[in-house]
C-alpha cells in the first residue's frame, strides 16, 4: 500500500469518525450554533432552547442555552452604546429591548434605556440652548446648559457651550436673576434727598416693574440717586445696595425690597441645595476651599463617594461651581522609561607553576603491641601529601557582563511610584522569655536587589522627577546570638531632575572597584631574584562594577489649565457674592434739564421742535423754512428736587 493509499484511507476514517460525532448531537441544537454565528441571535437561541427540550438530560445544550444568552445580551448592549454616543437613540433603544427580551434579568441593558432616555433630554435641551443663545438670550441657555452639567458634568458639548456663554456674559451682563426685558432699558433719574418709597414708585412706574417694600423699610426713608442713561435694572442695584437693602425677585414683574439684616436675610433669602461629585479633586480639599472663599456653613462631605453637598444661595451655588470646575481637573500621568545596566568587568590571572602545598609523615600500619614500636624501621614509616604532579597555570580571563533592567511604569502626578528587581532574604531571630522557659522565632525579609522610587510633577512640557536608586547585594553570612544575620552591600544616589517630554538622562559614576592578589610559591627558592618566579604561581583577579541608569519620561495626560473664564470671574463685595457683575456704562456728560420741568414728575422724550416762521417783510421775495431736523429720542428722565427747607 502506497503512502498516499494510507493517507486516503485514514482521512476518511476521520471524516466517517467526526460525522459520527455530529450525528448523536441534535439537530436544532447544530441549526442553532449556525444561526447565532450569523448573528440571528432570537432564532438561534429558539433552536438550542428547542434542542434542550426535547433532550432535558443534557447539560451541555443547557450551558450552551445560558452562554448564548449571555453572549447575545452582551452583543446587543455593546451595539447600542455605540449607537447611543453617535446620537441615534431610537435604534439604541430597540438594540436594548432585544437584549431584554433575551435576558431580562440584564442590568446593563435597563442602564442603558435610561441612559438613552437622559441623553435624549440632554440632546433637547442643548438645541434649545443653543437656538437661545442664537437669539442673544444668554439666561436661558445658561439655565439649560446648568442643567444638562447636573447631570452630567462631563457632557463635551455642555462645556462647549458653557464655554461661549461665559465669554458673552460681560458683555451680556447676565444675571442668575430673571426680570422683565423692560428693567436694561436706559433711564435717567435725577432725585435729590427725595423720599424712597416715592423713588421706587417712580420707576414703577416707568418700567411697569411692582416693588414691595418690607414694613421695617421707615416711611420717612430718604435717598440720592442721579444717573443718566442707565439700565433701570442697574439704577435699582445701586439704589439697594447704598441704602442697606436687598432685593428678591418673585417673578419678571415682581420684587421684594426688605433691609439688609441677618434676620431679614434669613427670612426672605431662597437657598439651593447642590451635590457635587467629584472626580479627582478631594472632597476634602474642596470643602476648606469653599469654607475659606464662599464663608459656606453648610457644607457636608461624603468621603466614601467622593461627594459634596452644599446649601447656600444661588449666587454662592454658582461661585462654587466656577471654584469646583477650575480644580477638578484629570491629574496629570507620565509613563517613565527606566533603563538600569550593572556594567560588570572582571579580569582573572594564574600564571607560575604550583607545587604541593604540604607534606606528611606517618606510620602505614597501626602498632597495637609493644614489640611492633620495637621493630619499627623506615620500611614502616610513610609519607602523606606529596603530589608528585607539579602543575603549570597559564590562565588570562577576561569578563564583561551586562545586567539590564528595562521596566516601563505609568505614574500619576505627585504620586510615588516604587520598583524592585531582587529577592527577599528571610532573616531569622530568636527571643527568649525571661519569665519562663520558652523561645520563640521571627522572621523578617530584607529586600536586596535594584530598587527605584521616583515621584514625577508634571508641568506643561516637562517633568520634575525625584529619584531614589540603591542597588544592593547579599554578602557573607553572619552568625549572632540567637539570630541569623547578613552582610549586604549597597550603593545609593538620590537627586531631583527636570526633564522635557522625551529626553533620557543618564545617570552613571557608581563604581566598585576591587583588586585581589595570591602566590604560591617554594620557601627559599620562590624567593630568589631572577629565578624564583620558576617556583612559584602569582594569580590575581580584578573586578570593576558600575550601575547605570536611563530615565525617560513621556507625558500621556497633560496639565489641563482652566479656561480664561475659570481663572479669574467676579465674586462681588464680601458681604453679597455675585457671580457675574454688570460692566459700568460708558461714561457720558450730564445734561441741565429742561426749564420748567415739573419736579418729580415723569418726562418721555421731548417731541420735535419746529421753529415758528417769521412774518414776511415787505417787497422781499418769500423765503422757505429749512425742515428742521428730528430731536433724537431721549431716554425718560425723572427729576426731583427737595422744596427749599426740606432736607436740610
């Protein structure tokens, strides 16, 4: 029979073999693998469901029905998540209730509905932010972007956004307050030691604003108040904030004035409720920073989840999250690249001809009786030690070994990072008890090897690296009382360097440098002049060590500096906090007013002049009035002068 006769035939030995095998599996269960390797994974787990039926006694259909459930569920999940990030919610949505209806018990599948359905509404509000903010109404893209950053403090595009409206808020001047649009309409007042309630009703008055004033606001309360084409929503500041009072808006057409006191503080100021969580600042940290800033009281931190919770005003809730968002930063990572070489050089020499060290004399047979000693000779006398071979060493060896040690370590900011290439030598001591007759063992573990620590700081290109290398070795052992000691060799470097991103620096000089030197040579001979090297043997030996080590840092994750926003926003005086501060006006002349104009009264713009044409003079040909040009339109003006005696 030919080879390849032989190899038909046990080819089709095996063919017939694994048809056999297949033959005794069912066949929904082999329809089944074929259609989850389509990815039909309902139809396929029917049929393995199916071949487990009506085979109830074999285990492997049932695992293989359980693993195809899980494998399908997690296929399934896996496919709407990216769906999900890409924005297509409805077919995440339909992925995650397949892989319900195959697993209902899947946690990440339920996750990943709500997951969806918060992304959505995320995704809804964003639009309309952004469409707000097209409009130039920065209020209610702020309220929308705050809210979706609540959620999800993460969200790119919020912080993009975010981003565009604090660059337009000083120009905006936007307000965690709401008014009407009415209250930046420009207005000028003009009101010396005038009454306050009737300052309040005034503007009212003019920007349809209702001021109510709390009872222990006096009655007989007077005020200054000269402006000129200001903001009604600024003259009210100002006028609030030089008398004492304070404001709380109720609605775009209503506010509160009440004094300034604690107490009034506390029974009309609203206070908000925030939980902050953190990733990679403390909780801690953040709660000293907050109580040293903002003055917070009500501050509580949750260690275990790295939360904080915070009650405080508005305006303060909107410091802290200015505060938590430049500190909150993704720390910084380097990966170093450490290469540690030992450099070992040893030279060996034996050179000269060596004779036998010793000679012995001794008796070959043991005498046991008297008359023996009496018949002893020099036939009965031997000599021991005597090598009749006399040896000659021509030997020159030269070594130069390399250990290398080449570990890669990614390491956080200001985070100590520790590297060990060695062994652990267990040392063994023995104490006794002096009260009873008992001892007792214990075992310490001394590391001997390589061992690095470094600590890197990252700065913007460039890295600050401690260094701490020791290099030890396990010499002779010791022997003490009721311990077992060694003796260790070491040698040791520390310093601190600053490195770019990608430059090595070598660090090298930690040099052992040892010399041994032996002869053997013949008493009287070796020590001749010219000829005693004939009888003798000079070896020596030399060994120089030097450890090496290459740093390299690359910088994976750099120092993520906060935006120009974060770095530095208004806060307000220190007794009211404010995050955002309404830029001054540009500073215009002051205008006498008009003669006649009746005090305390409202004045809209002054209507056009036209001039009176004069009465024709004889004989002259009529001239035309020239159309005299519009008045430009006067922002309303509100005067009020004390009467003489009033005031004073």
């Amino acid at each position: 029979m030919t080879t390849v006769a032989a190899r038909r035939i046990l080819a089709w030995l095996a063919a017939a073999l694994l048809a056999a095998g297949c033959a005794t599996q069912h066949p929904a269960y082999l329809k089944g693998q074929a259609l989850l390797a389509e990815g039909q994974w309902e139809q396929g787990i029917a049929q393995i469901e199916l071949a487990s039926k009506e085979d109830d006694r074999n285990f492997e259909y049932r695992a293989a029905l359980i693993d195809s459930r899980i494998r399908a569920a997690n296929e399934l999940t896996r496919q709407a998540g990216l769906l999900r990030d890409t924005g297509r919610f409805s077919e995440a949505e339909s992925l995650y209730r397949r892989a319900l209806r195959i697993q209902p018990e899947e946690s990440r599948a339920l996750a990943g509905l709500q997951q969806t359905a918060a992304e959505r509404r995320r995704t809804a509000l964003l639009k309309e932010a952004e469409a707000a903010l097209g409009k130039k109404d920065v209020r209610t893209a702020e309220r929308n972007v705050r809210t979706i950053l609540t959620e999800a403090p993460r969200h790119p595009r919020a912080l993009a956004l975010l981003k565009r409206i604090e660059e337009l808020r000083p120009r905006a001047g936007a307000a965690p307050t709401v008014l009407s649009a009415v209250m930046r309409k420009p207005i000028t007042l003009q009101f010396r030691d005038a009454n306050l309630r009737m300052i309040f009703d005034a503007i009212s008055r003019e920007a349809g604003i209702n001021f109510v004033l709390d009872r222990d606001i006096p009655p007989a309360a007077r005020a200054t108040i000269l402006v000129r084409n200001t903001p009604i929503e600024d003259a009210v500041e100002s006028l609030i904030v030089t008398n004492a009072l304070a404001k709380k808006v109720v609605s775009e057409s209503h506010v509160l004035i009440y004094p300034n006191t604690p107490q009034k503080v506390r029974e009309y100021q609203d206070l908000l409720i925030r939980n902050f969580y953190l990733q990679s600042a403390e909780a801690k940290q953040m709660f000293t920073l907050l109580r040293t800033i903002l003055k917070s009281q009500n501050i509580f931190i949750d260690e275990r989840r790295n939360l904080l919770v915070m009650r405080d005003t508005p305006e303060a809730i909107r410091l802290a999250e200015r505060l938590i968002a430049a500190h909150d930063q993704v720390e910084p990572e380097v990966m170093l690249e450490v290469e540690i070489l030992e450099v070992s050089r040893s030279k060996d020499t034996d050179i000269g001809i060596r004779f036998p060290d010793q000679i012995g004399f001794g008796v070959i047979a043991d005498p046991t009786t008297v008359q023996s000693l009496r018949d002893l000779n020099a036939s009965g006398i031997g000599v021991s030690g005597l090598d009749s071979a006399v040896t000659l060493n021509l030997k020159k060896l030269f070594n130069n070994v390399n250990l290398l040690a080449n570990p890669r370590i990614r390491v956080r900011n200001r985070e100590k990072a520790k590297i060990h290439v060695g062994d652990r030598v267990p040392v063994i001591s023995t104490s006794l008890s002096t009260t009873a007759a008992l001892s007792s063992q214990q075992v310490t573990y001394l590391e001997v090897g390589i061992k690095l620590e470094v600590e890197p700081q990252v700065l913007d290109d460039e890295v600050v690296i401690k260094v701490g290398l020791e290099v030890s070795s396990l010499g002779a052992q010791e022997k003490v009382e009721n311990a077992i000691a060694y003796r260790v060799g070491t040698r040791n470097a520390s310093t601190t360097l600053t490195l770019k991103d990608g430059e090595t620096q070598i660090l090298a000089g930690l040099i052992t440098d040892s010399e041994r030197e032996a002869v053997n040579k013949l008493p009287g001979l070796g020590e001749l002049p010219l000829v005693g090297r004939l009888f003798s043997s000079n070896a020596s030996q030399a060994e120089k060590t030097e450890i090496m080590l290459s740093i390299t840092p690359r910088i994976l994750r750099r120092l993520e500096r906060p935006s120009a926003e974060l770095a530095e926003f208004p806060s307000g005086p220190e007794t009211n906090l404010r995050s955002a501060v309404t830029p001054a006006p540009a500073f215009k002349p002051a205008v006498r007013p008009a003669p006649g104009a009746v005090r305390g009264g409202v004045f809209p713009a002054r209507p056009p002049v036209t001039p009176t044409p004069s009465a024709p003079v004889p004989g002259a040909a009529p001239t035309p009035a020239a159309p005299a040009a519009p008045a430009p339109a006067l922002p309303p003006t509100i005067i009020f002068q004390p009467p003489p005696g009033v005031g004073r």
